[in-house]
C-alpha cells in the first residue's frame, strides 16, 4: 500500500507547473505530485482524495489565491498550506498569514533559495497532526502562536480548552503577556502550552497591556520543552517533539523571511557544527574559527577591544560572522542586500539560534 504524502499544487501557468513538479521530484520523501489549473479544479481534487499538502498561486484570472485558501481553510483544516507566488506584496503576506498558511514563499526567492524551499516543504511534510487547535485554521498552538510572532501581529489570542478559559496578549510580533486563571507570566504561558487540544479565537489588540513576558518566543518554547523532557508522560513526550518540529519550521521561515542564504553554527571545538541550507557546513564552520582567531589577535595587538563582528563578500556572496559565549553564527547573504541592514539582519538570525 503507497503511503506516501500527496502533494496538489495549483497554478493558472502550465509551464509553472512543470517546473514545480520537476521540483518537487527532488523531495527526500518522494511525494506524489498532482497539480491543477483553477481553484474548482483544486477544491474538486482536495473532495476526492486526501491531501497532506496544498501549493498556492495568489494571482489567477479565475478564483484568486486568497479565495481558495479560505475556502480550503473551512472546508479541509488539517491540510499543510504553502503560499508559492510572484506577487511581492507585503498585505498579501500578512492576509495569508492570518488564514493561516504555513509558509509564504515569492517565486523568484523559491528559484534562487531551491534547497531552503525544499527543506521547509520536507519539514511540513514530515509531521501527521491528529490533534490541534481550532478556531480560524487547525494547528497546533505553537503553530498560531509563532505564525502570529512571524507576521508581527498585534493580537490578543483567547483559548478555551473545556471550562478552561485563557489569553495570550501578542504585541508587535512579540508575546508580552499570557493569562489563564489567576496565573499570569511565563508560568501561565507554560500551563497554557501544556494543553494539546483546544479552540481559539482573535480578539482586537490591547496595546496598553503591562508586559509580563521578556523572553523570545523561542527561548520560551525551548525552556518548555526542556521542563517537559523531565517527565516520562507520553502525552507530554508529544509535545517535545512537535516543539522541535516547530523550532525547525521557524528557524527555515526564518531565513526565508529575512532573505538569507544559509546559516552555519559554530561551537567551540569539538562541538556539534549546524549547517541550514549549505551542505558546506564543516569548511565553512573551519573557515569561520580560523577567521575568528586571526581578527581576535589583530585586536589583542591593536588593543581594539573586543570582538564585535567580522564581514566579508565575494562576487557570489555577502557573509557575516558574529561571535558568541556558547556558538559563533555564520551567515552568508545575497551580494545585493543593503550593507547597511546587513549585521542587523545577521543579529536578528542569531538571537533566534541563541535562544
């Protein structure tokens, strides 16, 4: 019996659809590709048979991108959503975001950034969902909590989980607050993640709201799931592994949103070296210690102070090394990004590695 994934991908341009299943060939797990031309089409195909993921067009002549996914949004909530267009368009973003697709792709950085693409449709793919929280999609709560983080969203999130009523207070982005019972902070948020099941509501943003929460959403949920780790329970061994699932997916959105070509880690020797979206890892991780040491002796003999960063290009690439207490963090970015935003879109990265 085939217990491969499907895969639908829907487009109005043919020969974008030879390209994306010549593409998605290339996937690790060997999905089956079926593609359509008109949302009909593809809302008929998603009737007929299940799908684990679904590939979006914004722009077509018929029912545009944003029509389907609603519709898909009601009608199929435990489907995988892709947002893959040429439309550069940052309230398009946003709105599909809100529908709660799980990624938001340009074609044009798909094409450029083939392998980061096929890393995060393989970590999509990767997980089955039989449980979630429903409300305007079915996710898991990390799920709604990091997409509403990742679209900068100010939000406030109410979850009902039986007689159990709580809220999260998002800012900005950034998580500032969380509530349920008489608990508010970091534990609430804590008890709050515990939940696997639920329902949730948005509710208008409260921009007045004192803020409880300091930590990076990432910081918080890997502190979660390492209170977690402690205990045998299987239930709570779930949610450590929908945790590093999610930590995945962030860290690929990640990249993509900020528009950077791959991300090396570098631990003090003979630690674990992490490569995203290079296969170059370990020259690149040797390259970057020798770099370090070599401009920390030029600063120890010109008595310059400590270390803040080193940066370099090439015809092909921009890079930047940030050293670290616990990890150095390379970053190589596209030769036309602005060198003004550069070593504060590699701190960016690195603070979400950090935590």
């Amino acid at each position: 019996m085939d217990k491969r994934h499907k895969i639908l991908v829907l487009d109005d341009d043919a020969d974008w659809l030879d390209i994306c299943r010549e593409l998605l060939s290339q996937l690790p797990s060997k999905p089956e590709i079926r593609t359509v031309g008109t949302g009909t089409r593809a809302i008929a195909q998603l009737d007929a048979e299940p799908f684990r993921l679904m590939i979006c067009d914004l722009r077509m002549r018929k029912m545009d991108g944003l029509q389907v996914l609603s519709i898909v949004r009601r009608r199929f909530p435990e489907l995988r959503t892709v947002v893959l267009t040429g439309l550069e368009d940052d309230e398009s973003r946003a709105r599909a975001y809100a529908m709660g697709v799980d990624l938001f792709w340009l074609k044009s950085d798909m094409q450029r950034e083939t392998k980061l693409f096929l890393d995060c449709l393989e970590s999509l793919l990767g997980r089955d969902t039989a449980v979630g929280f429903r409300g305007v999609q079915s996710k898991s709560l990390m799920d709604i909590i990091q997409l509403e983080c990742l679209s900068r969203s100010s939000v406030v999130l109410r979850i009902t989980r039986g007689p159990l009523v709580a809220r999260l207070w998002i800012q900005e982005g950034e998580l500032i607050d969380a509530e349920v019972g008489d608990v508010r902070g970091e534990p609430a948020l804590r008890r709050i993640l515990s939940w696997k099941s639920g329902a949730f509501e948005t509710l208008p943003a409260e921009p007045n709201r004192e803020r409880t929460i300091q930590k990076s959403i990432n910081a918080l949920l890997l502190e979660t799931a390492q209170a977690i780790d402690e205990t045998t329970d299987p239930v709570q061994s779930e949610l450590i592994e929908r945790a590093d699932h999610q930590k995945t997916v962030w860290k690929l959105s990640l990249i993509a949103s900020e528009g950077a070509e791959f991300v090396v880690t570098i631990p003090p020797a003979p630690g674990k070296i992490e490569a995203w979206s290079t296969i170059a890892g370990e020259v690149m991780a040797g390259w970057a210690r020798q770099a370090l040491e070599a401009a920390q002796r030029l600063g120890e003999r010109l008595e310059a102070g400590p270390l803040s960063h080193v940066a370099g290009a090439t015809a092909e690439r921009r890079l930047v090394l940030l050293p670290g207490e616990e990890q150095a963090v390379l970053v190589g970015w596209p030769p036309e990004t602005p060198e003004g935003l550069l070593l504060e879109k590699t701190k960016k990265i690195a603070a979400s590695w950090d935590s």
